[in-house]
C-alpha cells in the first residue's frame, strides 16, 4: 500500500486561514465558517466558483444536523463535485487535507476548500451515544480529563511520574503563544513550571495546566494539485510528503499497555514514507488536548524510546530555537481548542512556519515540518484515530 | 476517473437487513448484523478490512463521531475512516469515497456502511436557515419541498399524475416480490388507487412518498486487482461517477424544477461511453415520484416536459424493458433514514450479481443508480449524483 | 394537544433582519460590488468578497411555486391546509413563506405577489406572501 503521489509532491497546500480563538464569540459556526472563508479568499486571490471540494470537520454547536457541509455549502454559496465531512475528532483537519489530496490525486474535484468551525461556547449539541451513554456516563464519566488522567496513572505506574517534563512543555508552550497574536487572548500571560506544578488538581493526576481550554474559532486550508498552485502563481506552496492514520486502534484488546496508541504504526510509517528519521524533522506539532499526549506520540513516533520522553523534553530544547522546537504558536493548550476545529490550530502554525509567515515565533529552519491528530476516546482504553502528516516547504 | 472506467475498482459483495417499522432496535445493532453478514458472505476476516466509509444516522444524529463509534463497536481498525453527510446521495457518494482513497493507496478494502433506526428515534435537528427561515414559517419537511417543485413542474409541462400512478404501481409490484420491503408497504396497489391517496401537500398524494423505517446494508468495495487476488469471480465495476453538491448557489438558473442531474447525468454517460439507450435498468433515487420523472428528463432518457410520456411508453417493471427500481425503490420498500440511499444500490447490485430472485431480469449487464441530497433554501434539491455500474464479463 | 411554533432564534448576523421585520420592513442582503441581492442572510457575498450591506426592498415578486401543505409544521395545526410558496422577488432572490388571502385553486406560477405581513409570531413579524392585485 503506497501513497506514491504523496512523495511525489503532487499535492500542495496554497492558503490558509484562521480566525483568532476567542472564549465567547456570541457568533454561530457559520458565521465563523464565513469570515474565514472570506479571509481565505481574499489571501489567495481566487474566485469562489473555482473551489469545486469541500471537506468539513462537524460542529459541536452543529451536532443535531445530518447535512452539516451541504448547509456550509449553501451558506458560503459553494458548488462542489466532491464534499465530506470527516469525524475523527481531533485527527479530521489533517485527515481532510489528505482526503482533500486523495480526491484531487482521483480526479474528483481540482481545488479543495478544507474548512473547521465550531462555536460550542453559542450553543452545545453534540451528545455522545453508543458504549459512552450506556456503559461509561452512568458510572461517572464525566469529562474528558478524566480519559488523559487514567492514561497518565497508566504511564506513570510503568515509567514514573513524568511531571517535570510535562512541566517544561507547559512553559515552553505558552511562551509560544505569548509571541503569538492568533492566540486566545485569555491564555496569553506568562507561565512558570511552578505555576504548572501548582494547579489544581482536575482528575488527579491530572492537573488544569494540563488540559485545553475549549473556544469558538476556525479555521480554513486550501488544497489543489501543485500542477495548479504554479498556474495560480503561488509563492509559498506547502507539499504533504506522508500520511498515515489509525482508526481504533487494537480493537480487540490484543495490546496490554493501554498507555500504547495507533501512533505506534502511524509514526514510523509516515516517516519510512518519507525517507525521514526522526532526527530530520525541524519542527513537531503533536495534537495537545493534554500534555501527557505529547509525551506518549513523542515516544511511540520514535523521537525517543519508551518512558524516556520526559528526560527527552528536559534534555533537548523544544522551544523556538531549539533543536526540536514543538508547538510553536502555542499549541492547542495554551491558544485555545475552538471546539471540534481542533486539529487546525497546531497545522496552520506549521503552515505559516513552513511559509515563512510565522512572524517573532520564525524558524530559521524550516523546510518541513510533522503534525498529528488524535481523535476520540474509546471504551476503556487509549484514544481511537491517530494520524501523522508531514509536510515540506515547496520550491 | 479514468481509473473508473478501466475498471480498476469492483464491488465483491454486500449485505442488507429486511426494512422495518419502528424495529425498536438502535442503528449500531443494525450495523452489526450486516457486517457480520458481509464478512461471512465475503467470507473475509475483520483484519482484511482496511477502510471504513459510513452514512450519518438520523437516529445518532448528535453524536459528532459517528464513524469511529461503529468501528469501536464492530471490532474495526481500518487505515480511512469517514462519514458522508450528503443526504440520500451519501451511499452512492461513499461508494466513490471508498474507489478513490482505494485509487490513492490509503486502503485496500473498504466497507461502506449505512444504518439507521430513524423510525424508532429521530434525533436530528436541523440547523441554519432551515431552523430560522424555514419550520417558523411553516415548513414541515421535504413533503412542502416536493409540493413545491411539484406546482412549478406543472406549471410548466401540465401534470404528470397519470404517469406517476403507472410509475407507483411498478414499483409497488417490485416491492410485493421483495421479501426485505416493510411488510406493511407490501400489498399490490393499483392506479386508482394511487390518484386515490389523499393530498399531504398539494398536488403530492400520500403514495408519491417515502415511509420512514429503520435498516441498513453494507457494500464491501476493493480493487479489481485485489479482488482477484482473493479468488472472487463475481463482481460489479462502479464505471462511472459525478457528483454536484449544492448546485446553482447563485440562484442563475431560472428554472426551479432544474438540478445537479443536468450536469452529472450526461457527464457520467459520457465519461461511461454510453448514450441512455445502452442503460438497461434504473435504480433512481425515489424520496417523492417527482423525483424520479425530473431525473428521467435531466439525466436524458427524454427531453425536459416528456417524463411522463416516456414513462408512459416504457414497461418500467421488473420484467420490462427499461425496469425501473425493480425491488420497489424506497417509495414502496421503506426508506431506512440516511441509509435510504442504500435500498435501490442495493437492489441494482442483487440484480446484477444475479441474487435478484423472482424480480431478476435475465442477463442484465448495467444498471444506473443516482441519489439526491438535502433541501437548501427556496432551491430545488442540493446534491445529485450518479453512477453506473457494470457487471464483470 | 397544541404544539407551540418552532421559535426564531436570532443570530448577530440576522438580528437587522429581524429588526427591521418589527417595522414590517423587509431587508435583504446587498453586494455592492456584484450588484447582488441574497436571501436567506449569509455570513458572506454569494457573488463577491465585497462586504454586504441590508437594503430594505418592497417585497414583489412572481411566484415561483406553491404547495397546500396538509401536514402542519409546529404550532400550525390550527391553520392547515395552509399554502407554502416560494416567490422570487423584483431584486432576485427567492423567498419561502406562507400565503395569505388566496386560494390554492386560484393560484398560478407566474402571477404577482407581494409581502404582507402576519401577527402570529406575536409581534406583528410573521412575512406572508399575498396576490399581489
């Protein structure tokens, strides 16, 4: 199985957009949905009636409807020959551009609007159904924390307690999101790895530091053949190189860590795709819903071995400047998960990096770049979907 | 999709559930009984299954995670996961969903999966104008969407009831001969009958449409290469596709009656190289009749206005020369929520894989499946697609 | 059992609309740049980039198509069968809404209609569509 098209550099991410996360927007899904849209367009100077795909992520505030991308294409007056929405929790935004890819490699649709908004703070409608409303809500589930404090327990009891690495990541991250505007305004004020360790507790041992705070926001990629992106003139291409994803990973129980995750198979096999060893990559954007995921995609990617991804964090400098910076624009956790437009946020600052745009947060190198997404909790073991992408500045 | 018409994707089997009236069970449950029919008709391991492509459930409509729920559920670890959210035209939609990222080397085998349980819980909502600009002024659903368009059509070309009612009693014999229809729906009906039906919104007749059951099937698609390598000797090529999602959204088209079959119709037939007389069976997307006769027009079987003439000409039953959704279509079978799309592909695929029992018309080699997508607004219909499907030599 | 209406829930974006239905004025969103008119209120120019502007219109059109809908929305129990339509109004767009003062019989594609409005949202806002002679 080969995605040869991939290496090829045959696709290409030509514009991006966001809008700045903010806690209570008082604004719906799609009015967020047409201000990026709009930003979109206007940053790539291409008419509407060129977009003919549409590949959305669905809305928590949107949840109860069926038809959710045929009421975005309705509202921002698109007409596509191919739209999807993709509901894989955090792993769908970078799951979309390789979906967007796939159907422009198929010769579906030419030019592909990639687009997340959700506005979960105007209104809330997503209701979990299934194992979570039957087996796991009525014995006291409560809130996702408690999901990444299990897992937390899980490692800790395996490898010790990983507090201070996750302390370093805390205050690396958030001075990222100090040098960055696009962050929500809220979580903008500097942090130390005192304050981490200081936090209340939210599920032990899982603290508040350690958790992302939900927003309003979205966010907006456009996605087309590089063929087309010359024609277009554009001057900052960005090629997915690889791809890998992971639905549910050991469906069977087979694993019996459940500290283990589909990023396992995922991780080395994007980078064997992309003839890459871990040392290559310039900049890491692991999905950040907690810390602890962090650690976990750092070690079972392959930039460390098992239970050393603390040690890693403290030994290596993952800050702007360092030699594997990670997050740079502040992760999710300290620039605001906008709802179910989640994975978005970590792949646009990798865009921008990768386009030079990233503004005091700059790479001096940055040729390429790796993001992940991880995707929703399942019954009584590790998160589902894990999918790795990495990305390569054009020429 | 040159890939399309070289035949490079088959459809290798695929399963269904009977069609029931408030069955009482949950979507997941649906799920479940056909993929473990497939699997064992396939005779295929969960393991081999390497993609995931499923319809939204009406009946699970606020769970934003849908896809993974039922690959949790079913023991599922594939490598491409989506849901599509088209409407009707979703389970024509994955079917292409599944070729392509097949095409592009994401996966190699790929269920498409559609359950729903709509009858017995519905818990969509939908949202935007059709909550704001919509039911507040009285809107009650797409039987006012289909009345509408139904007076415009009129309008035009003069009512096409007579037509409609031979169209109703076709498929109502398809579905008496159909064991998995709604028991309730089986029961021959004739032409006076039909006109007979009282009005629920005016000139639609209670049997121009759909009845909401619960249901599901499951379709398993890989590539033709890899189909051989499993040792299948039957297959179904999907050779053509085209989808249009939201057409004219700048309201330029002055015709209301008008859709995205007008350009996908003729855009498939070319891309198959075939003209609509080699079509030797339909297996259109029937919510409401109308339905049926717009797309005969657009896709261009007649010309716009001649719907019911030609209908009129055709035998259009199972045993016809131009049959037309011979199990009863989801008019007269039951339209299972968002799997509702499935019920028809599923008939074409029986009948062309020869399973099609005493609605089986000998030696048919392609049949044409469509599907319709979700109501914008004061629009005719937002998606069209189509597809045509080939049985292999 | 009376069921009560589905209520409008407003948004930022269509609270002018709304509004302005409390003066019976009917508005619709204006690009100035594509010279455009849409309907429903979008969150962006279906023709342009151009930021949109409200325009009150007077609310003619021609009808376009109509239903005598026999199964009643929310809260319209009391008035079925009543007459849905979409009419397309002078400056373009199409508009769905309820007909008052005619007949179903007596309707025809193609004749004139106007906006009239209805106090059964309480607040005298409800838009209708009525012959237009």
């Amino acid at each position: 199985m080969t995605m040869q098209w991939l290496q090829d550099r045959e696709i290409a991410i030509v514009a991006c957009a966001d809008t700045k996360p903010v806690k209570r927007s008082g604004k719906t899904a799609l009015e967020l949905a047409g201000e990026v849209t709009d930003t979109l367009l206007r940053s790539a100077g291409i008419e509407r009636d060129r977009i003919d795909g549409l590949a959305a992520t669905p809305a928590n505030s949107e949840a109860y409807n069926p038809f959710w991308t045929s009421m975005l294409a309705d509202a921002l007056g698109l007409s596509v020959g191919w739209s999807q929405v993709t509901d894989i929790g955090g792993a769908s935004i970078i799951g979309n551009i390789l979906r967007a890819g796939a159907a422009v490699h198929a010769g579906l649709c030419e030019m592909v609007l990639c687009i997340a908004a959700d506005a979960p703070s105007t209104q809330f409608f997503a209701k979990q159904s299934g194992f979570r409303a039957e087996f796991c809500d009525p014995f006291g589930y409560s809130v996702l924390p408690l999901s990444f404090a299990l897992l937390t327990s899980a490692y800790a009891a395996r490898y010790g307690s990983p507090d201070r690495g996750l302390a370093r990541l805390a205050v690396t991250q958030r001075n990222g999101a100090l040098l960055n505007d696009r962050a929500c305004d809220y979580l903008r004020v500097p942090l130390t790895e005192e304050d981490y360790l200081a936090s209340r507790m939210i599920s032990h041992p899982l603290r508040l530091l350690d958790c992302v705070m939900r927003c309003d926001g979205a966010n907006a990629f456009l996605v087309t053949s590089s063929r087309m992106a010359r024609e277009m003139g554009c001057a900052a291409p960005v090629h997915p190189i690889a791809y890998r994803e992971c639905i549910n990973f050991d469906p069977k129980n087979a694993v019996d860590d459940i500290t283990l995750t589909g990023f396992t198979q995922a991780g080395p096999a994007a980078l064997r795709d992309a003839g890459l060893a871990p040392a290559d990559i310039q900049s890491f954007h692991p999905y950040d819903d907690f810390y602890i995921a962090i650690l976990l995609q750092l070690e079972q990617i392959g930039f460390c071995r098992r239970g050393q991804a603390s040690d890693f964090i403290r030994e290596h400098n993952v800050g702007i400047g360092g030699d594997l910076p990670i997050n740079t624009g502040g992760g999710q956790i300290s620039a605001g998960q906008p709802g179910l437009a989640n994975g978005g946020v970590n792949l646009i600052e990798a865009v921008r990096q990768l386009r030079g745009e990233a503004g005091p947060r700059q790479l001096a190198e940055a040729s390429n770049a790796m993001v992940t997404g991880i995707g929703v909790i399942q019954y009584a073991r590790n998160w589902g979907c894990s999918n790795v992408i990495i990305l390569e500045r054009g020429a | 999709m040159k890939w399309l018409q070289n035949r490079g994707i088959a459809i290798v089997g695929f399963a269904d559930t009977p069609l029931v009236r408030n069955s009482g069970r949950s979507a997941a449950e649906i799920a479940g009984e056909v993929v473990g029919k497939l699997l064992a008709e396939a005779r295929l391991e969960r393991r081999d299954i390497d993609g995931l492509a499923v319809t939204l459930a009406m009946s699970e409509a606020a769970n934003p995670f849908w896809s993974n729920l039922l690959a949790e559920h079913l023991g599922l670890s594939p490598r491409w996961c989506q849901a599509t959210d088209l409407g009707g035209a979703s389970n024509l939609g994955n079917i292409a969903r599944a070729a392509a990222a097949i095409q592009a080397g994401m996966c190699e085998a790929v269920i498409c999966l559609g359950a729903d349980a709509v009858s017995s819980h519905d818990a969509t909502n939908q949202t935007g104008h059709r909550t704001e600009f919509c039911t507040p002024v009285g809107y009650s659903g797409p039987l006012v969407a289909f009345g509408l368009l139904s007076t415009a059509y009129n309008a035009r070309f003069g009512n096409p009831e007579r037509a409609l009612a031979k169209l109703a009693v076709a498929q109502r014999a398809g579905a008496v001969a159909n064991e998995i229809a709604c028991e309730v729906l089986r029961k021959p009906i004739t032409e006076q009958d039909y006109l007979a039906s009282r009005f629920v919104s005016h000139p639609l007749r209670l049997l121009d449409c759909v009845m909401r059951c619960d249901g599901g099937y499951a379709v398993l698609v890989t590539s033709t290469q890899r189909a051989r390598e499993l040792g299948y000797t039957q297959m179904v090529h999907p050779i053509a596709y085209r989808e249009l999602v939201n057409f004219d959204p700048g309201q330029t088209v002055d015709e209301l009656t008008t859709s995205g079959f007008s350009v996908v119709g003729p855009e498939a037939l070319n891309d198959a190289g075939v003209r609509p007389g080699d079509i030797q069976m339909l297996a259109p997307y029937d919510d409401f009749l109308i339905a049926v006769l717009l797309q005969l027009e657009q896709i261009g079987f007649c010309r716009p206005g001649q719907g019911a003439a030609f209908l009129a000409e055709r035998a259009i039953g199972f045993h016809g020369d131009l049959p037309i959704n011979t199990g009863g279509g989801q008019v007269s079978a039951g339209q299972p929520g968002l799997a509702g799309g499935g019920v028809n592909l599923i008939e074409a695929l029986k009948q062309l894989f020869g399973k099609a029992g005493p609605r089986q018309k000998p030696g048919v080699r392609n049949v044409m499946a469509t599907g319709i997508g979700v109501i914008p607004y004061a629009h005719n219909w937002s998606s069209s697609n189509v597809a045509i499907l080939e049985r292999s030599a | 059992m009376s069921e009560s209406r589905t209520p409008i829930v407003e948004t930022d974006l269509t609270r002018p609309f709304w509004q302005a239905t409390k003066q019976r004025r009917f508005l619709l969103q204006y690009d100035p740049k594509a010279d455009r008119y849409q309907f429903y209120p979008r969150p962006i120019s279906l023709y342009s980039t151009a930021p949109l502007v409200w325009r009150e219109v007077k609310g003619e059109g021609t009808l376009i198509a109509h239903t005598l809908c026999h199964t009643p929305a929310p809260g319209f129990a009391a008035l079925t069968p009543y007459i849905l339509a979409i009419v397309q109004l002078a400056e373009g767009p199409r508009v769905f809404a309820r007909v008052a003062d005619a007949k179903y019989e007596e309707l025809k594609v193609g004749q004139k209609m106007r906006i009239v409005w209805g106090d059964e949202l309480g607040d005298g806002r409800e838009y209708l569509f009525a012959p237009a002679n």
